[in-house]
C-alpha cells in the first residue's frame, strides 16, 4: 500500500517535468540600468570632452541639454524599476519588507556566513537542545497523571471526506506561491499547470487520507534557521529558530485535514475558547482587547491586577507525538483512519538545514511538530487544550496565544490567600508541563501589576516564585506586540511606535525620489500606517499626548508622500489622501470589531461582551438596533474598556450604517461617516 502512494507521487512529479521549460516565462525583469542609458552616458562624455576642448558656447549647450536628458531618463528608469518591484510584492508583506531590506542593505552577511560544516553544527545544536530538555523533564512513570478527561459528548472524528478537483484548485488558489528547495517545479509553475494535474493530485490526496498513510517524501523538510531578532550573533546557534520549508504537494495535503479537522472542532465547540493563536476570526489584536477590557474594568472597581506572562522553551519541538495522540483520542474523539493518518503524519519524519547552497545532513525527527507546517500550530493548541482547565480550577483568568500564556488576577489587596492560589496555580502548571515534556522558561516569565497608582504604591515589595526564580513585577511589559505598563497607558508602546516608525520613515526618504506617488504609498501603508493601525483599538479613552504622537507620525508620513512643506497646514493633505485621522482610525477600528462581534465574525468572547439595549417598556428607540452601555466608575478606566466603548461609538452611528448587508459594504460606509466627521465641509 506504501509503495503505490510512492510511485503515484513519483509519477506526478514526472508529469510535472516536461512543463519545466515553461519557466522562463516567470523570469525576474532585467535591472533598471539598460542599454539605452549606457549609450547615452557614453555619449554623454563625448558632448563634455567636446565642450572642454572647443569652449565654445555652442558644445556646452549641446553638453547642458544631454546631461539633462540622461539625467531624466536615468531616473525614470529607476522609479520605474523600483516601483515595478515594491507593486510586485505589495499583496505579500512580507515580500514587500524583504525587497526594501535588500534595496536599502544588499548584502546579506548573515546567510553568506554559513557553510556546510556550519549547517551541520547548527542541525546537531537544535537535535540537543530538545533532547536535554527531554531528559531535564523525564519523570518516573509512577508519578504520571491520570489521562486527560474527554471533552467530547459521543462525538467521534473517524474518517476523513475525499475531495474533489475542484475542492483542490480553491485550496491551490488561496495558497502562496512560496518554493520549497524539496519541489522539482516552481509552484508558481505548478499552480499554472493545476487543469492538467488536478487529477493526479486529487487522487494522490484521496488515496492518503482513505489509507491513513502518508508518504514519506512529503515528511521530509528542509530548515531554514531565521535570526529571532535583528543584532543579535549570528554565529551562535541559540539566537536563531528554525523555520521548517516542506514540500507543496505536503502542503496541499495537510490544508485539507486541517479543514477538516477545524470543521470538527468548530461544529462540536472543542477549542478552547480563550485560545486566539492560528483561529479564523482571531487575532493577537482581538486577544489583548479582551484581557485589557478585564483589566480595566477590574481597575475601574479599585481592584488590582497582577499580570503573569508564562514562556515556554522550544514549546513546539518538545512536544511528545504518543501524548498527543492519546489526547487527540481520548479528550477529542478523534478515532480510526483519521488517528492512523495523524501518528503516520508524525512517525518517521526527517529534517536538513539547508541555507546558501549549502545542506546539512538529515536526521530523523522524532519529537515536536514541525514549525511553518500547516497542521503543526493546530496540533500545538490541541496539545495545550488541558491547561485551561487547570487555570479554571485555581479560578485565575487567562489567555493564550498559540505558546504565550497570559493569566490575571484581580484582588483588592495582595493577600496571603491572593499569593497561595498563584503559587498553588503556578506549580500544578509546572507539574503537568513537565509531563507534558513543555519546559516552563521562569528566566523569561514577567510579571505587571496594574491598577490605580493608589493601590500600586503598595506593591512594591511584591515577589512570586515561578519554578525556582523569583520574580519581581516589571514597570513595562511586551505582550503580544504591545508594551503594557502599571496604569495602561501605552505612553511606553506610543513611544515604541513613534521610534520605529520614525526609522522607516528615513529609510523611504532615501528612496522617496525614486519612487512612483503609487509605490512610495504602499511602502508608507505597509511600514507605517501598519504600525498605527496595529492593535490601536486599545488606545481608545487616552490621553492627547499619546494620540498627539502617533498623528505627528501620521502628518510626517503625509509630508513625505505628497512633498509638503513643513510650514503648510496638514488637513487638507490628508483630506486629499482620504487619510483618516488617528482618533478616527481608532474609532473605526473598534466599530469594525463591533460589528464582526454583532455578525459572528469575531471570537465569542468578545460578541459575550455585548447586550442589546432592551428597555423595560416600549420606546421608538427599540427598533433602533441599540447596545447596552455598562455602567463604570472611572472615565480614565471602565470608560476605555472594549464592553463600554463599543457600545458608545455603535449607538452613535446613523442606523443606516448598522444594518449594512455585508462587512464591505458596512467598511465603506463606515469610513464615509467617519471622514466626514474628521473633514467637515
């Protein structure tokens, strides 16, 4: 049975060479600089040896009008190109930031450094590494919990559904044309080629899923050790994180169990519900707009809050393949084929780095779950699922993203009881982590604590144990992207993104007279409004001087865009670039969750935070399609919370606007309200 899945693949990839010629249609442009500006700089310094040597007026002139034309032509040309490659990667980001990156700084030390031996190195350091992480968490059997209990009630996920041709070209369409070094053809060129190999394919997949078998070429990956951070050495092996590449037709193959297994999870309400990372309809921004609201209403009735973020090391390779399929088993109900089909996914797998021409050589990969896979972030949150209820069980609020935990306490006071349920919590999390083979990093796990200034004063003597590590409350926190701090607010995270901002603004200045109006605005939306915009549904309620900062980075951008000079007024330059202002953006933002939360397309913990306004006796205000406004305390909090503000801007909305069909329809018109708000006539 193996051996037919083999040779099948294997002749879909011969039918796949003799359209290998094809390739040279998909060629990169030539570089800006082309033959016509060669002939006219050669000729250019015939007309300037002419004018030295005659001195006469006429030669000069001849020179003076050359000069100009080679110049012009010279930077048409270059905008040209430029703004040929930005428009070229402006649908994927991260294209986008790497073409800039390499025309601001060409020359890539860091992957040129590596060498075959330096490949090897670096495979053996990461193969360590979990392997001392597996024998620092060995415990003795006896020791071991009992199995997870079931979520399910009678469900049972046994098969999977074959699929049709057409089922696989909308699954092709939606996927990036990214080339592994392990596929024979460029999926661009495949993806060309999909009438002519759909069946193949199909038939390829179907007989995988039917069989619970997957092949092993598909379980074969090639890494690729990406930097964590800009400057740090890149010759150290820890400072790097490996970024599995897999074939495309692995690809095409795990999207469709992946389907089919979310279609499962959904239908039978088995995620965890304050789990955002790798979810439809969740976002980190979604995330932080729950557990701020929390924190500022809890704030608001004179609570404090500590704050606990929980890191884990390399939590994605130590995970434990026979503990996960237990899991998926016994809590889950996934059963028969569709088990085969997963311990068959994670058996036998192999891996090499390969970077700079160079490759390692392969080792087999018997823990975790490979990294930039598609089904390997899905398989990680299910193997996290028992954690929320040990965190219900000591009674703490929390959420997790994907590896990054974050849980929260409100007390009064920090008591003697307050600290005996975080340690309490903390330890029974250690305890079933280092069954579960997931290292708790306490070097790294932060603490905030978050309230009033009143009430923080008396915090600071403040400690807690986390694995053997005592750690004190931090006065700023990173979480998610965003930098929290005791009285949140974000003056710490405004000033981050005024700096960073600021960087790339001088970095597209360079290139600003180079660029087409159209290029040098999509550099501008992807490295600076990208940065307003991100998660700025929690600026909501701040203070002038911090939404007074991120307009300055706003006016700069529109500055440089448009060529205004410092000394002229700025309105009517962003009215002429349909640029919302920031307190607009803000506005606009939390509507939009708003309305996804009315319309589920938002996670549930967020549409829970909402009630219909339903007044005790009949009012024309009844058909008005309006939301209850909670009652706070404090306008410097409660007033600022997701469950206050959303209701405030939505009641305040022409009722036209909110019954709007579908979610573009409600965006336009959205912005076309909010514009006129911002820009009165």
């Amino acid at each position: 049975m193996v051996n037919c899945y083999n040779s099948s693949l294997s002749s879909c990839l011969e039918q796949l060479a003799p359209v290998q010629s094809k390739l040279v249609l998909f060629s990169h442009s030539a570089p800006w600089y082309t033959d016509e500006l060669r002939h006219l700089k050669s000729k250019r310094r015939q007309l300037e040896w002419l004018s030295h040597k005659t001195g006469l007026t006429v030669h000069q002139e001849m020179y003076k009008q050359h000069l100009q034309l080679y110049n012009d032509t010279l930077n048409s040309a270059r905008s040209s190109y430029y703004s040929g490659i930005i428009q070229s990667g402006s649908s994927n980001p991260r294209t986008l930031f790497n073409t800039i990156n390499t025309l601001l700084k060409p020359l890539d030390t860091i992957s040129h450094s590596f060498s075959v031996e330096k490949c090897n190195n670096f495979l053996s350091f990461f193969n360590d590494k979990i392997s001392t992480i597996h024998s620092q968490l060995t415990i003795d059997p006896a020791l071991r919990p009992k199995p997870d209990p079931p979520l399910t009630t009678g469900q049972s996920f046994s098969s999977f559904a074959t699929i049709t041709s057409s089922d696989l070209s909308s699954i092709v369409s939606t996927m990036k044309s990214t080339t592994c070094s392990l596929d024979l053809l460029p999926t661009t060129l495949l993806k060309a080629c999909l009438p002519i190999l759909s069946t193949l394919i199909t038939n390829t997949v179907n007989s995988s899923l039917s069989s619970g078998h997957v092949p092993s070429s598909l379980k074969l990956a090639s890494v690729t050790p990406v930097l964590k951070k800009p400057g740090l050495d890149p010759d150290s092996p820890n400072n790097y994180r490996p970024i599995s590449n897999l074939p495309f037709l692995s690809k095409i193959l795990e999207r469709v169990v992946a389907k089919q297994l979310i279609t499962y999870l959904d239908t039978n309400d088995l995620f965890e519900l304050f789990q955002s990372g790798f979810r439809s309809k969740h976002s980190t921004e979604t995330a932080l707009l729950k557990v701020t609201n929390d924190l500022l209403l809890s704030s608001d009735a004179g609570s404090l809050n500590i704050l606990i973020l929980l890191d884990l090391s390399a939590a994605f390779d130590t995970i434990n393949h026979s503990i996960l399929l237990s899991r998926l088993q016994s809590t889950l109900g996934i059963t028969g084929t569709t088990l085969s089909w997963l311990g068959s996914y994670l058996s036998d797998r192999h891996q090499f780095i390969a970077i700079n021409n160079c490759q390692s050589a392969t080792t087999p990969l018997i823990h975790g779950v490979p990294q930039g896979s598609v089904l390997g972030p899905l398989l990680f949150i299910l193997y996290m699922l028992p954690l929320g209820q040990i965190l219900r069980h000591h009674g703490l609020r929390f959420h997790c993203y994907a590896d990054e935990t974050q849980l929260y306490l409100p007390s009064k006071t920090i008591s003697p009881s307050t600290l005996s349920t975080l340690s309490n919590c903390l330890t029974d999390i250690k305890t079933w982590m280092q069954n579960s083979f997931l290292k708790l990093n306490s070097n790294k796990s932060e603490i905030l604590i978050i309230g009033p200034d009143t009430l923080t004063h008396s915090t600071m003597n403040f400690t807690l144990n986390i694995d053997g590590s005592t750690i004190t409350p931090s006065t700023k926190i990173r979480n998610l992207g965003v930098i929290l701090d005791p009285t949140l607010s974000f003056l710490p995270h405004v000033n981050h993104i005024t700096k960073t901002a600021f960087f790339h603004l001088r970095n597209i200045a360079r290139l600003r007279p180079n660029l087409s109006t159209t290029a040098a605005a999509t550099l501008i939306h992807a490295f600076i409004s990208s940065r307003l915009d991100y998660c700025n549904g929690l600026l909501y309620g701040t203070t002038n001087k911090v939404l007074k900062k991120l307009q300055y980075v706003q006016n700069s951008a529109a500055r440089l865009l448009t060529g205004t000079r410092s000394r002229e007024h700025i309105t009517p330059v962003l009215r002429e670039l349909h640029w919302l202002p920031i307190k607009h953006r803000i506005n606009y933002k939390i509507v939009l969750i708003t309305y996804k939360a009315l319309n589920s397309l938002a996670p549930p913990y967020l549409a829970d935070l909402l009630h219909h306004h339903a007044p005790s006796r009949f009012l024309r205000s009844n058909s008005a399609n309006l939301l209850q406004v909670p009652r706070t305390e404090r306008r410097t909090w409660g007033d600022r919370a997701f469950s206050v503000a959303a209701p405030t801007l939505w009641n305040s909305l022409p009722s036209h606007i909110k019954v709007s069909p579908t979610l573009s329809s409600f965006k336009s018109a959205l912005k076309t309200y909010l514009f006129t708000l911002a820009f009165p006539t």
